[in-house]
C-alpha cells in the first residue's frame, strides 16, 4: 500500500512540475513576445495531464471509487478538468489561448495542495453512489472551468484597460475580451444549474428529499443567482467594461465560497466527502 501510495504522489508531483514548466513558459511567451516559446509552454502541459491521468486512475484503483471524497481527490480532479477542458476550449476558440497564464498556474497549486492535504483512502459513503452523482459533479467541474477563464478574461479587461498589461500584446482587444468573459459566464452558468438539479435528483436519491437548504446547497445556489444576475445586467441593462468585471470577480469569489469552503462546515450533509 505504501508503495501504491508513492507511486500516486510521484504522479501528481511530476504533474506539478511539467505545469509549473508549462507555466512559466507560456508567461515568458505571452510578455516578451516569443510565440515559439508559448507554443512549447502547451505542449509542455500535456505530458503534465498524461502523469496527471495516470496518477489519478491509480487513486481510483487503490481506493475503489471516483476521485470525490476528500480534498486531494477533489482538488485533483478539479484540475485535472480544469486543464483538459481548457484544451478542448482552444481547440475551436484559440483566441483564448492566453488565459493559459491564469489556467496553468491555478491547475498546479489545486493539485499542489491536494498533494499537502496528504491523501488517505477513505470508504465511499453508502448515498456516495450512482449516475446522477456523476453528472452532478461532472458538470460542476466543467462550470468552473468555463468559469475560470471568464475570470481570466475578465482580470485582463481590469488590467489592460487601466493601461497594464500593455506588453501582451496575444491578447485580444478590450471589446474581445469582455465578449468572452460574457460568453464563458454564460456556458458555465447553464452547466452549473444542470449541476445544481442533478445534485438534487441524487439527494432525493439518497436522502429522500431534493433540497433541504443544506450549506452547500444554498451557496451554491447564491452563487448561480449571482451570476444570474451578472448575465441579466449584461443582457439588458447594458453592462459591460469594468463594472461587469468588477461584478464577475465578486461573482467568482462566491464559486470558490460554494465548492471549496462550505463542503467543510461540519453541518454540511457534504462535509463528508471533503475532509
């Protein structure tokens, strides 16, 4: 077991590298101007996921279930969709590409400290089972990162339109960039209310009951209605430029609240799967 456990470790960590590796890479590219380099920085990544995968599918054979259950399976698994969703996003939208200086740096410190939290297998619990909780987490994790890289759309249009950022010149124009923080808010609030109602099909499911104002429940559900609100003020009220940034980054605040904070509190029926 101890070995299995290495071997496990030793994936993630040589995951960590080859995206710090990526990372810097793809920095270095976007700022000094060197499309060879930043291209290298996204091949770079891709060793990075193959270590990544391997390392994950060890975990879930050496504890017999999918990686939801404590915090290293989770933060790993989040980043692991967060990288490789990105790559299926600039597959048809390369416009995007530069949010990799964001993507990249938050994908190796999720998997970093998953790593710290020092992984131990846990027993799934009995409700912990079944398709719907499949769906519920896999559109989760596809909503937040549709939702990290409007983030990062949205922290360029803050920074560029202040006069900052002025060397980065791969990065669209300011109107570009505040479509596409709208475009990719929009996509991961549709997967978000789909992970929203196939989480409650799963708790009528396990506990008989589709929404009973759990912590996790209700913010998650304050976050939607937060970007809902975003989208709304977009669409019909005219929002746009900084404010709808601005708005978006308060928004997101309120994402990290709702997956990473609120699984801990101990009155939480979720607090199980993130200790």
């Amino acid at each position: 077991m101890m070995g299995s456990y290495a071997l496990v470790t030793g994936l993630h960590w040589g995951a960590v590298l080859l995206y710090v590796a990526a990372t810097l890479l793809v920095v270095a590219g976007a700022f000094f101007d060197r499309e060879r380099v930043e291209r290298w920085g996204h091949r770079v990544v891709w060793p990075g996921v193959a270590l990544h995968s391997a390392g994950l599918a060890a975990w879930w054979e050496i504890a017999g279930h999918g990686p939801y259950v404590n915090r290293f399976e989770v933060l790993s698994k989040y980043a692991w969709i967060l990288v490789v969703g990105f790559g299926v996003f600039v597959r048809f939208y390369p416009r995007i590409r530069t949010t990799a200086i964001v993507v990249y740096p938050i994908t190796f410190l999720m998997v970093a400290i998953g790593i710290f939290t020092r992984p131990e297998v846990r027993q799934l619990p009995p409700t912990f089972r079944g398709i719907w909780l499949v769906l519920h987490v896999l559109f989760y994790n596809v909503a937040f990162c549709a939702l990290v890289i409007a983030l990062a759309f949205s922290l360029f249009f803050l920074l560029r339109s202040r006069g900052r950022l002025a060397g980065l010149r791969s990065l669209p124009e300011l109107p570009t960039l505040d479509l596409y923080a709208y475009r990719f808010a929009g996509f991961g609030f549709v997967f978000w209310a789909i992970g929203m109602l196939a989480g409650s099909i799963w708790a009528y499911q396990s506990w008989n009951i589709f929404w009973n104002w759990d912590p996790v429940q209700t913010w998650s559900l304050v976050a939607w209605v937060l970007f809902g609100i975003y989208l709304h003020l977009r669409r019909f009220f005219g929002w746009k430029g900084e404010r709808a940034a601005r708005l978006f980054v308060l928004c997101f605040a309120v994402v990290l609240v709702s997956l990473f904070l609120t699984p801990v509190i101990e009155s939480s029926i979720h607090a199980g799967y993130f200790k």
